[in-house]
C-alpha cells in the first residue's frame, strides 16, 4: 500500500460530510496527475483510491460493484465509479437531465445528487430507510408517493439489501411516469448462473460468507437480473459504456469507470 493510500486510510471511515469532503480535498493533491479526470469535481489525478470489499465470495464470484477495485473512489469529491457512470449515462444517453423533471433518489449518492439539485428545472426527492439527511423517510417496498409522479428514479445498490426486492422493483415502476426510467444498480457476479438468495433469518457471519456483506440478502446474477426485473413489468436494456466510445472517456477509461459495470437501464413500458 503507498503512503498516500495509508495517509487516507488514517481518515476515519465514519467522517460524514462537508468535514470528510474537506479532509479528503485537502490531501488530494498526492493524487494529482493527468491519468484520470473525475466528471463531477474536474480534478485530474494519477491514480484514484480504491474501493470495495475482499470478502471470498465477491472474488470467487467474480461479483462487479462489490469486491475491492482500483481507481474507484475519487480522492477529491468522494465519488464512486458507479455514480460517475450513472451520471455519464443520464448526461449522454438520455434527455433527462436536459428538460424539467421529477426525480425520486433514494440512499442518495452524494455527488449525483448534487449535480440533480443544481438542474433548475427539477424538483428532486431524497428518501431513505435509516439516513437521516434525506427529505422523506422511504420505504421502497410501500413507497408513498402516487402512481406516476417520477421521471427518474434513482434507487442503486439497494435491492441487494432488501428480501422483498419484488415488491420494491414493482414499488418504482409504479411511481414512475410511463417511459420514465429506474435506474437500479446493484453488486452483481458475472460467473454465477442464477441469483442466490437467502431471505431467512441467518447470522451476519453467514450473510458474509455467501453474499459478502453482513446486511445483503443475496448476490445476483448478471445472468439472471434483468429476467427478474423484465417480470416486474420494467423494459431492460443493458448498456455497455465501453462500446461507446468517446464519451466515457475513451478505451483508456478516462473517467475512472468500472471497467465491468453494465448499465441496467429499467423503463416503464409507454403502452
Ligand atoms: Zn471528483
């Protein structure tokens, strides 16, 4: 490990906020280079920190968006990859952040949020089960919002969290307005052949051992999510950033993109 990886180890993990955004900038000049260029605060950088957990399972399972990853962790903003890749998907991909909208976020991603509230145009809400910080206390298996009233609902790495995931996808398509779109991103393994879940009441200890984290329900499965998700009721699309080329910072992933992180792009059918 480099010192500047130490040095940034010795922050405390539960520093939240402003105070952790101005610790993490002030140092954030050891990563300075022209390697990597951050979509939400433009700093240029050699290298980013890295993120993830070295759980077995997340390697053995070969499990994107989970296990410990290089350059995934902005050292200036504190972005993650996945919410520079959501970002640059809405930006190139989708007319939503051009036009008015309504926007649902829930376990809001900080930089995304910031850059959805400075659209003058939106009207943004942020929810969540246990955060406190938020707008509305949220629940995304009995959202208490009415049938189509979102254009955008952001809802990314907590359907692995909750047992009645069903009845969350199903919650969101509910909530958003006909050819809005979900975006729900979550840890997912490229090598298993079906999604493996537990919803019974089994120690933390296991819950690490199988889905490598003490509070996740399952690890789905590249092969089998968007299935799950079409059931629901959702159109899926699955949106590879590296056969674009260009905007997502090229093939010598600029942006600091994970390089194996799909885009499940989650629409509700028109019709
Ligand atoms: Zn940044």
């Amino acid at each position: 490990m480099s010192l500047t990886t130490t040095l940034k180890s010795l922050l405390p993990e539960r520093l939240h906020g402003p105070l952790k955004e101005a610790a993490y900038r002030a140092t954030s000049f050891l990563y300075a280079g022209d390697r990597y260029e951050c979509v939400f605060c433009g700093g240029r950088f050699k290298k980013l920190l890295p993120r993830g957990l070295s759980y077995g399972v997340l390697v053995d399972q070969h499990v994107v968006g989970g296990g410990i990853r290089d350059n995934a962790f902005c050292p200036r903003c504190l972005s993650y990859d996945r919410e520079r890749l959501v970002y640059l998907y809405l930006k190139n991909e989708t007319d939503l952040l051009r036009r008015p909208a309504k926007v649902l976020h829930v376990a809001p991603e900080r930089q995304l949020l910031k850059v959805l509230r400075r659209h003058p145009d939106f009207q943004v809400t942020t929810g969540d089960l246990f955060c406190k910080t938020v707008d509305v206390k949220l629940d995304v298996t009995a959202i208490q919002f009415a049938d189509h009233t979102f254009d955008l609902v952001l809802c990314n790495h907590v359907m692995e969290h909750v047992p009645e995931d069903r009845k969350a996808m199903r919650e969101i398509l509910r909530v958003l307005k006909p050819g809005g779109i979900a975006m729900l991103q979550t840890p997912i393994s490229l090598k298993m052949a079906a999604t493996d879940e537990d919803l019974g009441d089994i120690p933390e200890s296991e819950r690490i051992r199988r889905f490598g984290q003490k509070d996740h329900c399952r690890i789905y499965a590249q092969a089998d999510y968007p299935q799950r998700l079409r059931e629901c009721g959702y159109e899926v699309e699955l949106f590879r950033w590296w056969e674009t080329p260009g905007h997502y910072g090229g093939k010598d992933n600029r942006s600091a993109l994970n390089a194996e992180e799909v885009v499940f792009v989650c629409r509700k059918p028109v019709a």
